[in-house]
C-alpha cells in the first residue's frame, strides 16, 4: 500500500463511520433501539444491529458520493457481500436472537456531493432480500 492509499483509506474509514452515524440517527428517529454497531463474527461484519418494534434489524451503510450511485444500493450490496451478512446474522441469531422471533435485513445508503460530510439525500430500504436462511 502506498501513502496515498493509506490517506485515502483512512478518508474512506472516517467517510463510512460518518454515514453509520447519520443512519443511527435516522434509525433512532424512526423509533429504533440500536443493540450495537459494527458486530463481527469471523470475517464478517454488520455495521447496526438495532430494534424497531419487536422485530430484530440488521442494518448495511452505505456511504457513496451521489455520482457514484449506479443503479441505487443493489450493485454496492454484491452477492459476495450478502453471503457473508447470512453467516454473521446466523451466527447473532444463535448468540443473541432468543428474544427476537422475526428479523430483517436493511439498507441505508447515504448519499453526499463535493462535501463528504454532507448528506444530500438518506434513503432506509427495508426488507431487503438477501437469499434463503
């Protein structure tokens, strides 16, 4: 890796913690108890776990600049991507999951222009397929 990839690494890092921050915020304002952020299990991670009634909420971020959206989240939720989620859900499920009977899976993707830390535009998908269990 050379410099410039670390510094815009780390641009990318502090980007994503950003747009987590903004999606917790609109979660919590549409009533959600966020459980955690950023839960891992082997390689995987999910970056909200939170509750909106009595229904468990996987939550994916993604932060992109507005022309860097392609065809809305699907193409930045890559099968790859949603084959992992399934096993770190499986395995909170098995750890944490006793109290919760149903769960989702969702999407928030914020969007920015030029400023990076700006949201033009937030849009919360909920129920998003991600394969059979």
């Amino acid at each position: 890796m050379t410099r410039g990839d670390a510094k815009n690494g780390t641009q990318l890092s502090r980007r994503g913690r950003w747009g987590e921050d903004v999606a917790v915020r609109l979660l919590r304002s549409k009533g959600h108890r966020i459980l955690c952020r950023n839960w891992r299990a082997g390689h995987g991670e999910v970056d909200i776990v939170s509750v909106d009634g009595t229904v468990l909420v996987f939550v994916e971020v993604k932060t992109r600049r507005e022309t860097d959206r392609i065809g809305g989240f699907a193409p930045a939720v890559s099968a790859a991507k949603k084959r992992v989620l399934r096993i770190v859900i499986e395995r909170f499920m098995i750890l944490h999951g006793d109290n919760y009977p149903h769960f989702r899976f969702d999407v928030v993707e914020v969007l920015t222009r030029g400023n990076l830390f700006a949201a033009d535009h937030i849009f919360h998908y909920e129920g998003v397929p991600l394969g059979d269990f």
